[in-house]
C-alpha cells in the first residue's frame, strides 16, 4: 500500500471533464454530445466553461473533453476531479452555477448532482 502523504501536489486544483461522446442519431442510449446540440455542441460549451471560469476569476483549472463516460442517459453530463463529483447540465447557467458554486466555493450544486447509483 503507498503512503498518500508521498502523492506530489495536484497539478490543476479542478480538473472538469465533459463528456463529448457522439453516437449515431437515434441510437436507443443517446449521446452527451446531441443532448448538448441545442446549446451548439460539448465543444462549444467547454469553451464557454473556460471563459466563465476566467471571468470568475477561477485560477489552476482544466477544462477538457472525454470519451464516453458511460451516463449518456442522464447527459449531458460532467465530472469534477479530485472530488470525482458528477453532474448534469442542461443549459449555460447550469455550467455558471457548477462554477461558481462547486470549483469557486467549494460547495455543491444539488438539483445538478448524480449520484452513483443513477444510470
């Protein structure tokens, strides 16, 4: 067993990643990816998590892409890390409030929360 207190500093304080995963159109689980279509696509709305997060003043952040997560039934969907906390988003205010509340404050967002059993 390694001793935790021999981990080396986090390189990022949060390390958010959003699912971008895209399955052909009409496939019975769906996709991240097209649940996001309405607000422009998983890209763009990673972009917009970056550029809010620098407005908030949000400093040693990540914001990346990811393969499929394995959630499509409940996406778009994002994970935070080091916490491994999961939620839903369904607009840009959702992904402002995940900001400011979760990375910013250390707190979090309820009515966005999945929990583990969720599927």
């Amino acid at each position: 067993m390694s001793d935790a207190t021999a981990d080396p500093p986090l390189f990022y304080s949060s390390h958010i990643f959003f699912c971008n995963n895209q399955r052909a159109e009409g496939h019975p689980r769906g996709s991240c990816n097209a649940r996001a279509a309405a607000l422009g696509g998983v890209e763009k709305l990673r972009g917009y998590a970056r550029e809010k997060a620098r407005q908030l003043g949000i400093e040693n952040i990540r914001c990346n892409g990811a393969g499929c997560l394995d959630r499509c039934e409940l996406g778009p969907n994002l994970v935070i890390y080091p916490e491994g906390v999961w939620y839903r988003y369904e607009t840009t205010s959702d992904i402002d409030e995940i900001l400011e509340t979760h990375v910013k404050n250390g707190g979090r967002v309820q009515r966005l929360l999945l929990q583990p059993d969720q599927k």
